[in-house]
C-alpha cells in the first residue's frame, strides 16, 4: 500500500508529468468559462430575439406600419419624420380600420379593430398551440418544475433538446404575442437551460459526466433569469434559491458570469430601446415613511392569499384537466381560453396593452410631463417645485383608470388560472406580477388622495404636510407586484434583489422585504408548497424537497423493502447461481438492480448490480463466449469458485459489479437517511443488520413514505 | 411495522394533537426569527459602538476638542458656532501642541504632535495586546479562519463566547484607533458570530442543538459583513461564498433578515453622519469606455500578483512566529510594529489619516468644490459644464498627492505583512482595499492626464475628445481595491456585489467583475490559496475544504486504518468482553471510539461506540450498580447472553451503542469518501468488505491522505 502511494507520488512529481497536468487544468478550466460565455451570448440573443419578435406581433395586433411592416409601433412612429402631436400617433402607423375602411373613428372601424384583435390572438395562440403539439410536446408550460425535476438527478430525455429549445423560442413568441395572460420568464428559464445542455455536447468533459452537466444547467437557469429581468445578481440568486437542488459554490462564479453576459449581450441588442438593462426601469424621487408599513403589509397579505388561491384553483384545474376528458382536447381550450380573453381585454385599455407595458406604467411614479391617464392629476404649478411633485388632487382621468384597473385585476386574476397548464409556453412571473401591480396602485393612489384630502389625521401628521410628496403610488405597484409574485413561487430573497436590481436603492428593501415575508406566511399557513412545487407534485415527478425538514422519528427498517410479511429480497450470490437462475430473477422481477450476496446462508453484502449490464452481459456471452450455456454459473468474485471440471465453463462478471453500494443500518433514523438521498443524490440504499443484507430503500420509497407521514396518498407519487 | 404506522397516523391526525403541532411549530418558526432579530439588533449596535469610539480614539491622537473631549474633531467643529476658513480648522479643536505650547507653527510643534501621536498609538495598542493576552487569547486576529472551521464541525471551546465578544470589541476598537495597518471588518465578523452564539442560549432549540447553532452562526457572519460595509446582499453572499461550509437554503432567507436588521440599525445609530448605510458611498457620473478594460485588467493582473506575494510572505512570517521565540513575545512584537507604523506614518498625511478616510477620499470623484489636494486640477472654468467636470491638467497638490500615495503604497504593502497575525484584533479587508485602492487611483490619474494631453493618439481618438470627461481616477481606485481584496481573499461573486452595493449602478460591474476575475486567475496561478485556508492550514485546522475537487483515483482501503502491515483494528464484541477486558482497551489505546462487532470471529459490524460514553457508563456501573466487578460481562444485545448462572451480574450498555454508524465498502473510491466527509459532515466512517469490518476512516486520515497526494508533508495536518 506504502509502496503504491510512493510510485504515485513520484510520477505526479515529475515535471513533464505536471506541466502537462498543468495545461489539462487550465484547459479544462478554459473549457467552463468557454461554455459559459457560449451560453450567456445564446441566452441573451435568443432572449433579444423574442423580445423584438413578440413586441413587433404584438402591435401587429393592432396595426401596422405602412413605412415598413416589420416596425413595431414604437419603432415606426420614431422614424417617423412629419410631426404630431401625440407620440403614439404617427401617420405611418395604420391600425387595421384605417387601412381597411380608410378611417379609425366611429362604431364600425371599432368593431373592425376589435376583430382584427382577436383574430390575431387566435391565430397566434393557435400556431403555438399546434406547435407545440406536433413538434416538441415538451415546450409547452413554464419549464421550471420539470428543470427542478431534472437537477434533482432524474432524467427526462429529450426535454432540453435542440426541437424543445427551437419551438419553444418560437412558440414563447406566438403565446406571448397572443396577448393571452402569461409570461416570458420562465419559459426564458427553460430556454436557457436548453442552449446549456445542447452547448454541453461541445465539450466532452460536460458531455459525460451527468453531475457536471447539472452545474451547467444551473447556471443557464440563473442566465435565463438574468434576461428576464435584467437581474443578474437575482437570477444567480433565483437559480440557487428556487431551481437548483444541489448548488456547489465553484459555480457560482461561473454562474455569474454568464448571468452577467447574457445580460450584457441582451442590452446590446437593446430590445426596448432605452439601452437599460432591465424590464421595468423605475426611479423613485421620496423615500417611504416607516407607516407606510402597514399598507405594504397589507399588500403582503393580499399576496399571500391571491398565491394560495391562485395555487389551489390552478392545481384543481390542471387535476381536472389531467383526469377528465378535458385533456384530450388541447388546442381547443387554447382557442376558447384565447378568444374569452382577447374578447374581455380589447375594450380595457390597460388589458388590451401588453402585460410588461401595464406593469411598467404601473410601476412609473408620475412626473410633472406624463400624459398616461393615470397621471392626470389636478395641477397646481405654484406648488411645484422643480421635478418634485406634491400630492395633488385625483382627476377625473385617475378615477377612470382606477375603474379600468380594478375590472382589469379581476379579469387578470380568474384568467390567469385557467391559462397557467396549457399547451402553450407559459410564465407565471409577469401575470402574477400585474395583479399585485394594480392592487398595489389601487391602494397607493387611495392612500394618496387620503393623505392630500386628510393631512391633518393623525396618521398622517408628523410627515406629511400639505404641498408634500408624501407618497408613490408607484412603490405601491412595485411592493404588491413582490408580494404577488412571492405568494405564488415562495422565493425569498431572490425576490427581493430582482426588485432591487430594478429600482438599484437599498431605501426599498425593507417595503419589499416585508411585503414578500408577510406574503410568504400567509400563502405558507393557507398551502405549504409553491407553485412549482404543486406542478412537480401533480405530474407525479420523482422530486425530494430539499427545504423540508424531516422530522419523524421512523427507523430505516421501516421503510425498506421487503416489509415485514413480504417475501425476501431478491438477491443474487456470488458464485453459485447460473445463467438460468439469474435470467428467472430478471424476469420475474422488474427491479431495475439486485444486491449481491456472498451466499444465501451468510447474506453478506458483496455488492450491486444492475439489471441493465445484467442482461447485456448475459446476452452478449452467450453470443460471444464459448461454452456459456443455461447451467453455467455465473460469478462476480476475482477468482472463479472450485467446481468439478465436467461443469461447463463459467461466466466472470466482477466488471459491472459495484462494490461500493450504499448501506446503511436498520436502525438508521429516516432523518437521516432522508438527508444521506438528498445530499448525495441517491436511486437506492441497502439496509443491513450486523453485516447482513436486509432490505432495500430506493428514492420511490423515501417519497412514499414521506407523502404517508404528511397524510397525504401515498400513490400520488407515480412516475409518470 | 404496518400497525405501527397507523397508529402514529391516528394519533398526529387527532385535531388537539395537530393544533398544538400547529401552534408549537408557529412557536418553532417564530422564535428563529426572533433570534435573528435580536443577533441583528445586538450586531448593529455594537459596530455603530465601534464605529463611534474608534472615531473619537483615532482623532484622539492628533488633538482634543475644547467644546468637550467627548467631541470627536469633525463633530468638534460641526458643533462650533464661530466661522472658520477651512472645515478641518475650528477654534474649539486643538492640537496637542495648541493645548501644550499654545500655538500650532513651527517645528517644535511638529515634532509635538508627532511624539503625541506616536504616544497615543502606542498606548491603544499595549493596552489592546495586553487586554487579548490577559483576558481572552482568542479575540485576536481575524476570527475568520477559526469560524470557517468551526462552521464545518469542529468544536473550539470558548471561541465565541461572552469574554471574547467583550475583549474583542474593546481591542478591536484600540487597535483600529492606534493606526495599525488592519481593518475592523473581519474581527466583526467575529463579533457577530459571537453575538449569535450567545443569543443561541435564549431559545432552547438553538442551545441544544450543535447544527442549527451553525446555521445562526452563518447568518451572524452574514450580519457581521452587513455592518462591516452597508452591503446587506454582499454579507450573505460572503457568508454563503466564503465563510459556511454547509449553508441550507432555509437560513439564506434569515441570513438575509439579520444582515438587513444589524445594517438598519447602523444606519440608525449613523456614525458617519452621512445617514448612508454604507461606508464608502461613491456616486460616479460618467460611463466607462471598452478600452478601458486594459487598464482595469492591469489592476487585476496587480491585485492577483499582491494577493499571492502578501500570503506567501505573511504565512512565511507567521510561520516563523509560531516556531521561532519571536512567538514568545507578542507584546513586544505589537509595540515594535506599532512605532514603526506611526514613526512612519506621521509624515505623511496620506498614512496619517485612517485608512477607511484614505479610501474614501481615493473613491472619491473630484467635484468643482472639492478643497482636497487629490482634486487640485487647473481649472478651465469655460469649458465647465453644471458638476460634469471634463478631464483637467493635474495641477502641483495632484503631483505632490502621487508622491505621497506612493510612498504611502510602499509603506501598506510592507507593513501590512507584519500586521495580520499579531496578537491583536485585525481585519484584512480595509488594508488590502487600501493597496489597490492607491494603485489605482496612480494609474487611474496617469490614464486621466494621457488622455487629457495625448487625446489624439489613436487609443483616445473615438471616445476622448478634448474637454471631455473621459477618464473617471476614483473608479480606478475602486476596481484597484475589489482587485487585491480578491487577491487576498479570493472572494468573488461576494465581493463584486459588495462593490456594487457600494456603487449601486450595474454599470461598473463589468470592470469590477474583469478585475476580481483577473485577480483571482493570477494569484490562483501562484498558490491556490486564500489567505483564510493558508492561515487554516498553518495553523493545522481540520478543515476539509469544501470546494476542492477530489479527483485522485484511490480507494478507500488505502486510506483507512489499520493499513496493510499494521496490527489489526481494535474492536469491541457484542456480548463477550468483560469490564477489564474493555477497560484495558481503553488504557491502551487512546481512539475516541470503538467499534462493536458481532464476535471477533465473525467481525460483523453491530455499532460504534465512543470511548467518552464508554468510561462515564462504566465508571457510573462500577459505583452506582450492584455486582459489577471485572469479570463482569458487558453486552450491548437487547438480551442478555447466555452464561453459567454462577457468573458475575452483567452490564447492559445498548443505550450508548450508536446502531447506526456510516460504512462504505474498501473499494469505495476516495472521491467518493470524500464527498460523503464533506456532505455529512462526518468524523469517521467505518470500511466493510463483505459485510465484515475491515477498518476505519477519521476525519483525520482524510486530510492526511489529501494532504499526502498534494505533494504536502501529511504531518502538517495537526490538530493543535
């Protein structure tokens, strides 16, 4: 042993031997960085790409523009060289009626718009739909629970392949374009993760090794994230918070830097036009007072009960739609989910707009110039002082959008829940986001005018004087669009440092950390799981929480197979059993392994095989080696067992032996057996007693048991 | 088994049974929070302590103020009512030589106030080593290496106990004040961790319990860096990148309440009157160009090339300290490093001022109405524009500032190297900052006058047009400070979102994160060790680091122990010893546990057992219980074995036999034991081979062996 370790020594000691060692590390150093700059370069223009793309068809919904039909909105009016009056209204830009009947006023152009509106939505959500269907049955839905799934250590093939990744970016387009109620983060999530896997096959150290290419998805989830919001420091946040099940902190690094150039690649693309890094960029002027506390709480606290409702009515219905016939009809209920929304969002301007716009102007804080309805304040210049504007009266543009935002909340809030499951690509952030966005503006514009008309409350007194801004209704916005969003994904401080990200002031965290943590109780207290965990539940995915504490007293003999009347485990010996006994076993049995024993008297544990190389090895003997026939004993020691010489000739497997199987005692507390599994991912553990073999716990069984203990059906865990 | 099921099911889903779970587990949840509340709180407080004191002490040194000697010199003059020129420059403050000779001219007076300061530094850091020497040894240096060990399992008894919290704020404070080349963030790191481990002992759930008291002492850590610079994010980044070993994501949420609370309640407590939360707020105005990159590069290439030179040459110092006499005298060590730093320091008002001033001033952007000699540019008053200054000849104060910084340079990386590993409380972070800080701003303000003077050459031409603000020296110091902190330390992600959080603007990540990333590429290069893990090492920690891959081909039956011409394994018998036999055992060996094998025949493994519990149970048998003599039997069966009736009474000790220790087979690959080490966190682990014991792996032989493979002499690995 001395000796062997001596040699090693001296031959890693020799210098050629180290200086090539040396290259290889760098190399293989090289080849990290490599793939994640590949990465972030293919997330942040895939990510720019439909960005443009959606928000081209999106107006295209409402128009087009004559100077060149791929101009957005935006875009046309901005090349647009006559002038006019309102920056939305250019010549060049057509809506449908104008082009069509050769006007935009009066009752029937009204219609013919409207028409045009929903026609565009079906097209576009039935394109995605059928997309989906016919291609890559995998695009569809938001991604992240089967990601979560997957980086648990369970495979799904196929799910991040290239067919997903292209129509999914092409789908994610279309369904976000349809103007249906859904979102383009976690879906960008997913297709980050599929430009990492597809780009891990140009390294063959990533291409092999299962573990390595799980750090890489790791990191291409927090890319993805890092794109949705412009959030880099979230998404690596989000990525270790919410996505990943086994975060090692060498990649963190690597993490950050592709979340950083996927960013940086999508801000030179510059798909909004306004060279900022992130979604919805906000700029607040007043810091907050410490009462305002308690509306931000009571922002948390709708949160927290809208994520729990909205967990509860979405799983109710995808259960239905898994159970009944209701499933067997997917592209209909794209149609009729698409043409119920598009029908109640065209006469409410604040639906009819894209979601990331309503969110942005619900987000803006009003300056003296803006000309959104929700700014249409009563203007008093004498109390005006530069660009800080005092609480002023409500207008009567106000009190409609206060109308308008209300109806919108309530559409926004029951569609939602029938969309989010769909055969679409679908995000939850910017739906759930919006709800809270309007609830928090609602509540902020209330709190404002109470301020400007009672400033001599109490409540009031002491901070806010009459002529002063006392308070954002913006912030407002931004606190409830947290909480909404933390009541439906139960992330924590990834939250907030996105939000943070988006405002760049450390004055908002507390607001949006109190909201986000009142938001979070109250949506834990209603329905222990977040949305993707619901989602990883209901498909039956083979995923072990690795939040949860486990905290019951069972032993490991009281999980393992064989239970206590069963028959015994199945095993095979290591050198009295022949081909014929062990291709029974495999037949009999659908066990995906079988324990190795030293024989059936002892029960000493030698080691594990599995059923795959068994049934290889065997076939591939039997055409191959001479002289293996059905009474040829087959055996797993180094040397071959003494048998009288007319036996036939006999059959070393040794090779696809594991002899480091993972044992633990009977008398193993789950706790920590339960800890061994998530720690070390682990498929299987053989349960021993004194050195004998026992039983078998597999991951099927941890969760079994642990859907037993929290009285729940223990056969909602299926692998399907 | 089955039976046994259900009737734990009846008796959690009785509705008493589950309110009270419910309320108990509120209780539960409720009081972690309140625990990070209070570590918050207590955190908060006593930086914004050591803050305040170490203010007014390092002022102390140069004067005293009239008004009140509770007055530190810039609230001295904040409170003066007479008008005064300059701002540093009030009547009530006075030198030492204005109190003693009356007036401040002249040499005499110099020489006054240098012997005064010299004095003074003199006194606070005596008085600091004798405090750490007399009262508590381990409140010197930086505390992080030690909590890094500790948080991976290792026990060091009274480390973060009330005398160091009390002795360690106290020195931190005069060795801070006694203008010693250190910085108080690292100590308050530790400081912070104090605070929490002794909070723990309030809630029962954390006093008991040795691995939830870890998970609150990484959210302390996390307060600590909060506090150390206003960068809440940072802080639990740091904890999380650098400082925990094992960091379950539930605490990430807490981690983050507590360095949110501990920076709040600074900022409340505001000592530096600025009402910023954090310690070097900079404010930059002008983007940064792409070619800019070179320089930041170079800074990185610097930062890297200091962090390798400083750890070689301070371990190779605080080698010689630990084997030399020189070891034997830290007072008188601390005294001579003291008079040098001050004797040299004096001159130059760069050094002169606290290091924390020094790099505020170096982040610091020149304004039109800054009065510092760094900001002394001829002034074109045309070519101004409102506060965007374009680049300006550097007038004579700038030139003389250069010499200064260099010397001032020179003198910090030299004197710094003696520093850290004193007998004093002493922080890294600041020094290091400091070092990069002053390089950059030299190169930053060379780069500002090549483009002011050669903007025709063809690197400026595109970008730098004359009168332009194109180069920004403040952000050079920045980049130069995250550069050899990350040189030092090796942080990364941590420390670009401190910087960030310093800056608040996305905008300057890439160079940070260019520089960090260079940095850490160069000194890895030279030593791959950070100065925590070099100082862990030195002082022979068993520390397993965490994020070292293993990736030797070994097995376990190489590593464990007995090896191959060893005598074999001593092991325990389940029913067959006698109390002599045992406690000859435990006289002649001195393994901290045993383990119980079935007959020493068989050698099948039953359970562990450790020597502590073995000689209290037997010790506690031999005096309490009847008839135990040394023929007595001992037998860790759940029945008794059968013997001759004549034989002495026996000794049950099942209770202490741990029934489930952790085995792996002997052909388990090393990096697989590793792994399991790491994960579990596990002391030792016990070898099988065929069910039958073979050996045993400590903890111990782990490093050992690693330490072994890298060339490393394995006795290093010490545990002293």
């Amino acid at each position: 042993m001395i000796h062997h370790l001596t040699e090693r020594w001296e031959i890693t000691s020799r210098s050629k031997e180290s200086t090539w060692a040396l290259i290889h590390s760098v190399s293989d150093a090289f080849s990290g960085w490599l793939l994640m700059l590949f990465i972030g370069l293919l997330a942040g223009s895939l990510a720019g790409l439909i960005d443009i793309s959606a928000h081209w068809m999106t107006d295209l919904k409402e128009g087009v523009c004559l100077a060149g039909f791929w101009f957005n909105h935006e875009h046309c009016c901005w090349k647009s060289n006559t002038t006019f009056t309102d920056r939305d209204k250019c010549p060049e830009w057509m809506s449908w009626s104008q082009l069509i009947i050769g006007h935009g006023e009066g009752a029937f152009a009204y219609i013919l718009n409207y028409f045009m509106y929903v026609i565009w939505a079906l097209l576009f959500s039935l394109l995605a739909v059928l997309l989906v269907k016919g291609f890559a049955p995998y695009a569809c839905g938001s991604g992240i629970p089967e990601i979560k799934t997957i980086l648990s250590g369970f495979i799904i093939r196929g799910y991040l392949g290239k067919w997903t990744l292209i129509i999914k970016t092409i789908t994610l387009v279309l369904a976000v374009s349809s103007g249906l109620s859904l979102g383009k983060e976690g879906p960008l999530v997913h297709v980050a993760c599929c430009c990492g896997n597809i780009l891990c096959h140009l390294f063959t150290k990533y291409r092999k090794n299962e573990a390595k290419r799980r750090e890489v998805l790791s990191a291409a989830a927090a890319a993805g994230v890092s794109v949705a919001f412009g959030a880099p420091i979230g998404g690596v946040l989000f990525s270790l918070e919410e996505v990943s099940y086994y975060f090692p902190l060498k990649t963190l690094w690597r993490s950050f830097f592709a979340a950083l150039v996927a960013a940086f690649t999508l801000r030179s693309i510059n798909p909004f036009g306004n060279s900022r890094l992130v979604l919805f960029y906000v700029e607040f002027h007043m810091p907050w007072h410490l009462l305002e506390l308690v509306p931000f709480i009571l922002l948390g606290i709708f949160g927290g009960l809208w994520g729990a409702f909205f967990i509860r009515s979405n799983i109710a219905w995808c259960r239905r739609r898994k159970t009944t016939k209701l499933g067997k009809y997917p592209v209909l209920e794209v149609f009729v989910v698409t043409a119920i929304t598009a029908i109640l969002a065209f006469p409410n301007e604040y639906t009819r707009m894209s979601t990331s716009e309503l969110i942005s102007e619900l987000f803006n804080d009003c300056g003296i110039l803006d000309s959104s309805k929700l700014c249409e304040y009563v203007n008093d210049f004498n109390s005006t002082k530069g660009d800080d504007l005092p609480d002023r009266a409500a207008g009567p543009g106000v009190y409609t959008a206060m109308w308008q935002l209300a109806l919108a909340l309530i559409m926004k809030v029951f569609i939602t829940i029938f969309t989010f499951g769909m055969k679409v690509p679908s995000g939850l952030f910017i739906p759930s986001m919006a709800v809270g966005a309007i609830a928090g503006r609602l509540l902020g514009v209330a709190m404002e005018q109470l301020a400007f008309y009672h400033h001599d409350w109490i409540i009031f007194s002491g901070w806010c004087s009459q002529g002063a801004d006392c308070i954002t209704p913006g912030l407002y916005a931004m606190v409830g669009a947290a909480a909404c969003l933390g009541g439906v994904t139960r992330m924590t401080v990834s939250l907030v440092v996105i939000m943070f990200e988006l405002t760049g002031g450390l004055e908002y965290i507390v607001p949006l950390m109190a909201a986000a943590m009142t938001s979070k109780w109250v949506a834990d207290a209603i329905g222990r799981e977040g949305i993707y965990d619901a989602h990883i539940r209901l498909n039956g995915y083979p995923f072990l929480e690795a939040k949860e504490e486990f905290s019951h007293k069972t032993l490991a003999m009281d999980v393992m197979r064989p239970r206590r009347n069963d028959p015994p485990l199945t095993v095979i010996t290591q050198d009295s059993m022949t081909v014929e006994d062990i291709e029974t076993i495999i037949n009999e049995t659908t066990y995906s392994g079988y324990p190795v024993v030293v024989s059936r008297e002892s029960q000493r544990l030698v080691g594990f095989v599995l059923r795959r190389d068994l049934i290889i090895s065997i076939e591939n003997a039997r055409k191959k080696q001479d002289g293996i026939v059905s009474t040829s004993i087959i055996y797993f020691t180094d040397h071959s067992p003494p048998l009288p010489p007319s036996s036939p000739s006999m059959l070393k497997l040794r090779s696809i032996l594991d002899l480091s199987p993972f044992t633990v005692t009977d008398q193993t507390p789950m706790e920590i057996v339960v800890d061994i599994f998530r720690k070390l991912g682990l498929r299987q553990c053989l349960v021993t007693h004194n050195g004998k073999l026992l039983g078998i716990i597999t991951k099927k069984d941890v969760l079994k048991h642990i859907a037993q203990l929290a009285n729940q059906d223990p056969d909602s865990i299926l692998f399907n």
